[in-house]
C-alpha cells in the first residue's frame, strides 16, 4: 500500500468531523464505513448483470448484519441516510435495495399501527427481502391515479387485490426470485361496497422458495443504465389477503362492518400519507448521490496528483494537478460538494426534528434539496471522469458507473423536475425570500466577505420570485396552464436559488464550528468560492438591482482565481476529508497511484505520498 493511504493530516481530521456529524460519527457513519472496506465489497470485473444483481442481495445480507436492530435502523434518519453514502460508491444495486426494504418497505409497516407488534422476524432477518409497489406504468409521479385496487370481501374480512388494466401493472419493483422469497408493501385503492376509498398500503407475499404464489404475475424488465437491479412489472391476479394485511392508521381504519374512519378528509391526503416514507426516500436518494460525489472528487484528486505530464524544461515531469485549467474545475466540484453535504446534514436534523405543524414545509425542502444534490452530483461525477481522460472510462477505476447509478436517484422518489415545479408552484406566493439587507450600498463591499456574497445570492432568490409573482399575476385570466406556463421558468430560476442559498448558508453555518484556524482558512475559502460561483450568471440582475457596482462585476473572475489559487495547494487535504476508507482507494488503481492496464511504481507513490503530506495549511 502506498505512503498515500496510510497518512492523513489533522486539518482533514477537523473538516471530517465537520463533515461526518461531529460527535455522533461513529455512531452514524462507522459501522457502514468498515462494512465497505471488506472485500466482499471489492469490484469484482467481469459479472454478467444476473450475477451483479444476486452479488448486490449478497452484499444486503451482510449490510444486515452489521445493522443492528432493522427495526430500529428503519426508524433513525441520520443512521439510515449514512448507510446510503457508504453503500453508494461501492455497490448503486445495493443502495437500491437497502433503501427499498429498510426505508420504504420495513419503515412504512412501523409507521402504521401495530408495526411493532406485528412479527418482523422474517424482514429483521432477511428471510424474507421486502420491496414496495407504488408506481405503475402508465402512473409514475401522478399515483394519486394509480388504478390497482383492493375490493373489501365482507365474507371473508380481507381483500381480494387486483390489476385491472395493463397500465395499472407496478412498473419496476425488484420482485424477481432473485436473492429469495420476498414480500411487498403494495399502494392501491381501498374499495369497499364499489365506494373507493382512497389508497392504502397492503402487506402482500410475492413468492417462497418455490416461486411467485398464485396470482402473482412478475415480468423482467429490460436490463437499465447503472448497476443492475432484478426490475420487474408485476401484477395481481384476485390475490386475496386477510384483514391484518391492511397497513393502519389514523389517516384510516377500516371497522369491523367495513366502514372507514380517517383524521384526514380527503383522498389525496390520505394517500400522501400512506405513502410518506417517500420523503426519507428522498433523503436516502440524496445521501446515495452525496457518496458517489465525494468518492469521484477523491479519486479525481488522487489522480490528478500522480498523473505525470511534460512540465515547462526539458526532461521536467509534473502532476496533472499543477494546471490550474484541471486543479480549477475540481475545486469548483469540491466546493459545491462540501455544500451538498452540508446541506444534506441540516435537511436530516430538520426531517428528525419535525411537527405535523411544519410537515409540508419540511418535505418541501426536502424535495427542493434532493434535486439540487443529486442533480450537482451527476454533474460532479461527469466532470470527474472527464478529468481522468481514458482511464476514467473504465469500471475497475472506480468512477465510469457512478454518473449513471445517480441517475436513478434522480427519477426515485419523485422525478426532480416534477418534485421542483410542484415546489415552485407552492412557493410563488407560499414563500417569503429572505430579503438582505439594503441599508447598505454596495460601494465599499468587498468579494471577500462572505455575508456580502450570502446577501447577494438571498437578492437572487427575491428577484426570481419577484418575478414569478409578476408573470402569474399577468397570466392570461382563465387559462391556468396558460398562466403556470409564463410563470414557471421564473418560478424554477426561484427554486434553484432557494436550494443553493440553503446549502450556503448550512456551509456557512459549518465554518463557524470550525476550531483548527488551518480548516477554518479553508472552510473560509471554500465557502467564498462556493457563493462566488453560484453569482456568477446573475451579475446583470444584481448589477440592474443596484446591489453590485460594475466594479464587482469587473473584480469577480479576478477573485475566483485568487481563492482557487490559494485552495488549489490543499487539494488532497481537502478530499483526504472525505475519510475513504484505505482498504477501498487500495482497490482502484488510479486512486493508489497506479492506472488500469499497467501497475504502481515507486515513483508516482511517492509523488502521491508527498502531496497528502504536504497538504498542511
């Protein structure tokens, strides 16, 4: 193993304690971290996608025992989205399964009565997998018109739960035989005496070890980008189940003569209800795409900093990192990721900490910062790649998988820009942007001053949703798509500016627990980098506004350069942060100093060991 993986600097012991929730690391974060440091977790080249998928359901078996309680992981935010960046990198099939029994499948049955009372030993122990049935074909982010249904039999006291349409089959559950028997939280209507009842969830079995059970009916799918998942299209065939299968709660309890009492008064919000894990879905999404981040910013570094090229004088050779033209794009990538973990950090203390009271607001945000991380972090992982050239292109490396696996996290739990233009539609008016303050003027304002820039990037915000207020105010009268149509660009230019001043202000807020003065100069720079980019394409706005001279303007590419020339020393101090396991760097070749196709020499492992040593502030 090279000198790099065994030295890390206590500047990066600070930012990783910054970054992997202070005191409560290891209780969050450690057990998944030595989890993918094993080599069962190794890339292993060569599997056919049937293999890969099976491997992943392996790989889940071990995740379950090193979990704990099941139960009790399902129902903690923080532990829960912390397995999701650990898993990420390492294996996009697993997050995926691990994000589907632990969250949406396990979770969803304790959040209904009798959860714990009901005998979970065959999920807890993985005897059985447990997926969820929500999205069918021709119904994916409108489910509120989802057509599965379950028909109340009075004889009997259960359901009988059909699928009445091609249209109405579950589009992409993982119900295959693959990795053994398994059981489904299924959404579909409750319709009792022909009278529906709004959607509910049903605890359904699928198959044992002989098979799918009667009535059952799966289809593969075809294979998808990223790391294999057994997709499926799956159907019922008046599949009856007994009363308890019906997943209660106050939102609806059906009476032993089959009436119905709810808390809530109407259909959709007892639907959204039912189905209210998706908002952990969310964060689990964001978590997975934050891992994939992280670990393609470290490889990238690694390689930029062993990659040699011709320097300036004859027989001189240099670290592809010494051009600013590389080292430059990979600071702008670390500054927007140390923002999304950032913010994904405070959006988990605030679903954790939330009321009924603030519900919608908190699931709003939740939603408005899924699709900016998981957005930046395809772009992050693209970038990555590219700066890696031909060697990025290959799987053993770690990186040519990870934009596509984020994919995925993209379109799950709500396509992004669908989750974003209905976030859009509630903030226009439901929303107040925070207003800096104007008693000010902008002369004698410096672009090294992070409450400047934070206020500059809150006018951004306000003069986007000025602006949508304007256009739906304006609309044509008595066309409501008409009207949505002139607002919504300004609405989602609003949306956009909302997620990167929460992740500004969640860094900001991160530097100022800083105690080391050599990471807070660099949670300082970082951040400054951050707010200065995110203005960049807003300058006219602000400069029309009055709250930038055309000094500023002029002065913005010059500070740019000058805080990425001040990072650019500290590049390896800073994803050394990242806290990637040793034993998983080892495993990649460009990452250890070597490259695919050839080995690691003496030379590049020192020029590798001397750059993570020599990364002191």
């Amino acid at each position: 193993m090279s000198h790099a993986l065994t030295k890390t600097h206590p500047v990066a012991d600070e930012l990783a304690q910054l970054l992997f929730e202070g005191a409560d690391r290891e209780r969050v974060h450690g057990a998944w971290r030595r989890l993918v440091a094993g080599e069962e977790f190794a890339y292993r080249p060569g599997l056919p996608p049937e293999e890969r998928a099976a491997l992943s359901y392996e790989r889940l078996r071990l995740l379950n025992d090193a979990a704990g309680d099941p139960a009790e992981l399902a129902t903690d935010p923080y532990r829960l989205a912390g397995l999701h960046e650990w898993t990420g990198p390492v294996d996009g099939g697993l997050t995926t399964l691990a994000s589907i029994h632990y969250n949406l499948f396990l979770g969803s049955v304790l959040d209904h009565d009798g959860g714990r009372h009901r005998d979970l030993s065959a999920f807890t122990s993985l005897h059985r997998t447990g997926t969820f049935l929500c999205t069918e074909l021709e119904h994916g982010n409108d489910v509120a018109s989802m057509e599965t249904v379950a028909v109340f039999d009075r004889t009997t006291g259960g359901f009988h739960l059909t699928t009445p349409t091609t249209g109405a089959q579950k589009f992409m559950p993982n119900t295959s035989l693959t990795g053994g028997p398994k059981t489904a939280v299924v959404a579909a209507r409750l319709v009792v005496d022909g009278v529906d009842q709004g959607t509910f969830l049903f605890l359904t079995p699928l198959s044992d070890e002989d098979g799918h059970l009667p009535g059952v009916r799966v289809r593969p799918l075809p294979q998808r980008t990223g790391t294999p998942v057994d997709h499926c299209l799956t159907a019922f065939d008046h599949v009856w189940l007994p009363r308890e299968a019906l997943l209660e709660a106050e939102h609806g309890r059906l009476t032993p003569d089959g009436s119905l009492t709810s808390n809530l008064g109407n259909k959709r919000k007892r639907l959204l209800r039912s189905i209210n894990r998706v908002t952990m879905g969310k964060l689990c999404m964001s978590a997975g795409t934050l891992g994939m981040s992280r670990a393609a910013l470290t490889i990238a570094v690694r390689y930029s900093h062993s990659r040699l090229l011709a320097g300036p004088r004859a027989g001189e050779r240099i670290p592809l990192a010494a051009h600013r033209s590389h080292h430059g794009r990979l600071l702008d990538a670390l500054a927007t990721g140390y923002a999304m973990t950032f913010l994904h950090r405070a959006m988990v203390n605030r679903f954790a900490a939330h009321t009924e009271e603030d519900r919608a607001e908190v699931e709003r945000e939740v939603a408005v910062a899924k699709g900016w991380i998981t957005w930046q972090a395809r772009a992050i992982t693209t970038e990555c790649r590219e700066r890696c050239g031909a060697q990025g292109l290959f799987p053993a490396n770690g990186l040519a998988d990870l934009p596509l696996n984020i994919e995925g996290g993209i379109t799950a739990e709500g396509d992004n820009l669908v989750i974003w233009v209905k976030a859009a539609s509630e903030m226009v008016f439901g929303h107040q942007a925070v207003r800096a303050d104007e008693s000010g003027a902008p002369e004698g304002r410096e672009l090294t001053e992070l409450p400047f820039l934070r206020g500059l990037l809150a006018d951004v915000e306000r003069i986007w949703q000025d602006r949508a207020r304007t256009a739906l105010r304006e609309g044509p009268s008595g066309d409501p798509v008409g009207r949505w149509n002139v607002t919504s660009e300004a609405a989602l230019e609003m949306v956009s500016a909302h997620a990167r001043l929460q992740a500004a202000d969640a860094f900001l807020a991160a530097a100022a627990r800083t105690e080391d003065p050599r990471a807070a100069f660099l949670m300082d720079r970082l951040s400054r980098l951050f707010l200065l980019r995110q203005l960049g394409a807003h300058t006219g706005d602000l400069l029309a506004e009055g709250r930038l001279t055309a000094d500023h303007v002029r002065a913005l590419p010059r500070a740019v350069d000058a805080v990425v020339g001040e990072l650019a020393p500290h590049l390896m101090t800073l994803v050394d942060a990242f806290d990637l396991p040793a034993e998983v760097l080892s495993s990649i070749p460009i990452a250890s100093g070597g490259s695919v196709g050839g080995g690691e020499s003496a030379h590049v492992g020192a020029v590798a060991g001397a750059a993570v040593v020599g990364a002191a502030c």
